[in-house]
C-alpha cells in the first residue's frame, strides 16, 4: 500500500505525498538497496507520524529506520505548539535520551593490543553491567532531585569529570526545563542505585581502533588519528526512563480521546505540547534527559579510572555525547522563516552543521561531531553535522546500523557462546553478563552499518569523518 507510493526525490531521498489524513508528505532516506529491504511498517508508521495535530514539514525516516513502538524507529518529526501540535512519549520511547559517547584516549592500537585481555577484564569488572544491574552510587531523594535538575554538572559537582566536558555535550550538559516533581516515585525508586550503570539489550561499551579517515580536516579538529584508540559508551536513563514512559503512555492515550485525536495505533499516544499533561512529560522527559547525560559522565569517571590503572599514559578526553531519543524546543527555518519546533528524534541523532549557534566554538568550523554506533562485530562510525542537513532533516541523520531482525528471531538463530567465539577469532574480546544478550545482539541481526553511512552521506544529512573498529566489547 505505501511502498507502492514511494517516489525518488535522488539517489538517497524518496517521498510518499500525503493521503487519506496525512497533513505533510513522508521522506525518507536511503539508497534502492535499503529501500528495497525496509519493512513496509516503516512507511505506515510515519504515516501515522504524518497524520498527528501541528506537524510541520514533513515525517522524516532515517536509513536505518526500522518497526518501532508508534514513530518508527529512526523518525523525525517536528511539531508547531502554535498550530495545536502535540507532544508523544511514544515519538520519544523508553530508553529516553539513550544515547552515545565518544572517548579519546591519546593511545595508538599497539599500546592496547599488549593488554587488551587484562583491559577487558578490568573494563567489565567495574562497569555494572545487565539487567537491573546497581552502581556504587544511591541517591537520596534530594540528589535524585539535584541529578535530575542538574545532568552531567551535577555529575561533575560529585566529582565524576571534569569541568572541561560539559562543552562537550549535548546542552552543555544540563537540559533546561527539567521538572523533577513530574517523575513518579516509583522511576525515582527505580534509578536510585542505577546511575553509572550500562544497562542490557543494545547498549554497550567498546574500546575500539580508527581503522580510517576520511576528512583529516576534521577528524585532526576530532582529535582523531588513524591507528588510535576510541571508547564509544552507549546507554541511557536506565529504569527511570522506562518507567516515565510507561506512567505518561496511558494518560496520553486518555488525553488524545478527549482531545479528538485519532490515534491509529495507541503506542503513538500524545497530547497537546501547551496542555498539562503536555506540559507535564516535557518537563518529567527533560530529567529524564538529565538522567541518561549523568549516567554517562559517571560511566566515564569509570572508565577513565580503569585507564588509569591499567595504561597510565592514557589521556581519556571526552570527544562528544548525543543523544537519539529525544525531543527538544529548537528553532528551524521552514518556508524561509525561522520557527519554534519540538523536534522528535526517535532512534535518531542530532546533526548540527556548521556555525550553529548550539555548538562550542571550537567545533563550529566543523559542525557537531555525530557517533554512530555499530555492532559488536563491525564498524562503527564518526561523522559531522552539515549545513545541508539542517534543512533537509531539521539537522538529524542516522543513529546505527538499525535491526534487520527482532531479538526473538536472532535467538532462534544464533547462540551466544557462538558468538563470542566467531568474535574472538576476529581478534574482538566481548565481555557480556548475559549470553542470551549476546545472541539477541548478534552482528548479523542487523543492518549493513556502512551502507546506512553511505546513505547518510550520500543524501547530504552528514559527513564521514572516521571508521572505528571494535576491539573490546562490555555488554549486559
């Protein structure tokens, strides 16, 4: 039915017109190949996207979008306050502000190949990693509070980094807006010993080696130089995310009812942004952002400890943090005239090109560094932002390699103590608390990472600066 819509707008950009209640057109961007593989519930669902009160544009899909729960996983979409837009907890998911965080360390493959083993045993021992995985740290109900309202600075107050790494991320590190009072007891009673925690499914830590360069230009003002070693952290806000969407979904879904929303499928659940109840997630997503961006700053003191311990030269340097479930006031020219917009980033990365007012002076010749996370047993990637981009996706691009496979089937298909030793012969350590996690995030349950890179450049919405290779891989 939608597939059949698709038109090709270039090689990497193809456009289904609004029909039926669709009140803009759907893009989407990826080559024939990755169109030709993309699951027909990519379309409908940003459709739906397309179809919701105040969106404005268009409903973006990402190359790497796959089925998710309401917005397809790698949608875009933002929404005008002004013309009644709406506000979607499923447009932003559960694992709000999950995200990714690149390292440099000033140390060059030999120097890790030596230890790597003595690394990846030291990595995982003090890296809580899992299901329900507890940090050292447990917050009172007043720092939970001040770790809401406050994100990494917070972090950094306790100790946890240094003050140098807030330029480095998102917002500097602090999400305005944060309304602690907005997040329930029980996400609180969830986070309360989580915070420098991992987590389990698709997050991970890896040490990894730039095995290219594509922009030197760029990658010299990166800090990044071929052979040298990168650590890539992702994760995000851990219990309390999940429980901020699991308390707001159903109030929403209320809420459309009352306001004539028609909801084609309830896991889009929304409500006006200038309503309570929208008013109310924005501020419990905000701290929720705080949440993931201080999981983060703390997982890096770790790391840089155990760097410390175990390769001393090393010079653990925060190269940037970003985050792909989101959504954030940003303003974007449309028509020619700038606008105020909740941008929705679902399974999507910010992209700022250069000169953005957002970004810290010393990368606004560059544009925002963009990290791409791959799989245990393939690339990962370093792009920058572009000013193309900006007007052709409200400044987004890709987040990863996106799933060709549900978790159920990778099972079926793999086991994890295969995988570990198909990795191991590859010269990959992978340290993970639960095999069964390792087969549901096998290599092969998901999508070529260099093809959807390729698509990400090719259509303008960012630039390839570097390629990373894993060499230790910590998972839950």
């Amino acid at each position: 039915m939608y597939a059949e819509k698709l038109k090709r707008r270039s090689d990497c950009a193809w456009s289904i017109e609004p029909f039926g209640h669709m009140q803009v057109p759907i893009v989407v961007f990826a080559d024939k190949p990755l169109i030709d593989a993309m699951d027909e519930q990519v379309y409908a669902q940003a459709a739906h996207v397309a179809a919701l009160p105040g969106v404005v544009q268009a409903s973006y899909a990402m190359p790497d979008a796959h089925w998710g729960y309401g917005f397809p996983i790698g949608g875009v979409a933002g929404f005008d306050a002004e013309q009644g837009g709406v506000i979607s907890a499923g447009g932003v998911g559960f694992d709000i502000a999950c995200g990714v965080r690149a390292l440099t360390t000033g140390l060059t493959y030999d120097d890790v190949e030596r230890c790597k083993d003595q690394l990846a045993t030291m990595l995982a021992h003090r890296i809580p990693a899992g299901v329900g995985s507890r940090g050292k740290l447990e917050l009172s109900p007043d720092e939970m509070d001040d770790m809401l309202r406050g994100g990494a600075h917070w972090a950094v107050s306790r100790g946890y980094g240094a003050q140098e790494d807030l330029a480095r991320i998102e917002e500097d590190g602090r999400m305005a807006g944060a309304e602690p009072r907005f997040v329930s007891d029980h996400a609180k009673q969830r986070q309360k010993d989580q915070v420098g925690t991992l987590g389990s499914g698709n997050h991970y830590l890896e040490v990894q080696r730039i095995s290219a360069i594509y922009d030197a230009e760029i990658a010299e003002a990166f800090g990044l130089y071929l052979n040298d070693i990168v650590v890539m952290i992702h994760c995000g806000s851990r219990g309390l995310g999940h429980q901020v969407a699991t308390d707001f979904l159903p109030r929403m879904v209320k809420a459309a009812r009352s306001e004539g929303i028609e909801l084609p499928e309830k896991e889009l659940a929304c409500a006006p942004i200038r309503s309570d109840l929208g008013r109310h997630y924005f501020g419990a997503m905000n701290a929720g952002i705080n949440c993931a961006v201080a999981n983060r700053q703390v997982l890096t003191h770790l790391v840089r400890q155990v760097f410390s311990d175990v390769l001393p030269k090393a010079e653990v340097k925060l190269l940037y943090d970003v985050s792909h479930n989101t959504c954030k006031v940003e303003e974007h020219l449309v028509d020619g005239k700038p606008r105020r917009l909740y941008i929705h980033r679902k399974g999507a990365t910010r992209a700022f090109g250069p000169g953005h007012p957002a970004l810290p002076a010393d990368l606004q010749q560059t544009g925002q560094p963009v990290l791409i996370g791959g799989t245990m047993g393939t690339s990962s990637y370093i792009l920058a932002g572009t000013r193309t981009g900006m007007a052709l996706s409200f400044g987004s691009c890709c987040h990863g390699a996106g799933r060709a496979m549900s978790r159920k089937q990778a099972t079926q298909r793999w086991h994890g103590k295969d995988v570990v030793m198909h990795l191991s012969q590859k010269g990959i350590v992978v340290k993970a608390a639960s095999l069964r996690g390792v087969a549901e995030e096998a290599p092969g349950a998901y999508k070529d990472v260099t093809a959807v890179v390729d698509a990400t450049e090719k259509a303008g919405l960012a630039k390839k600066v570097a390629r990373l290779e894993p060499l230790i891989c910590v998972k839950g």
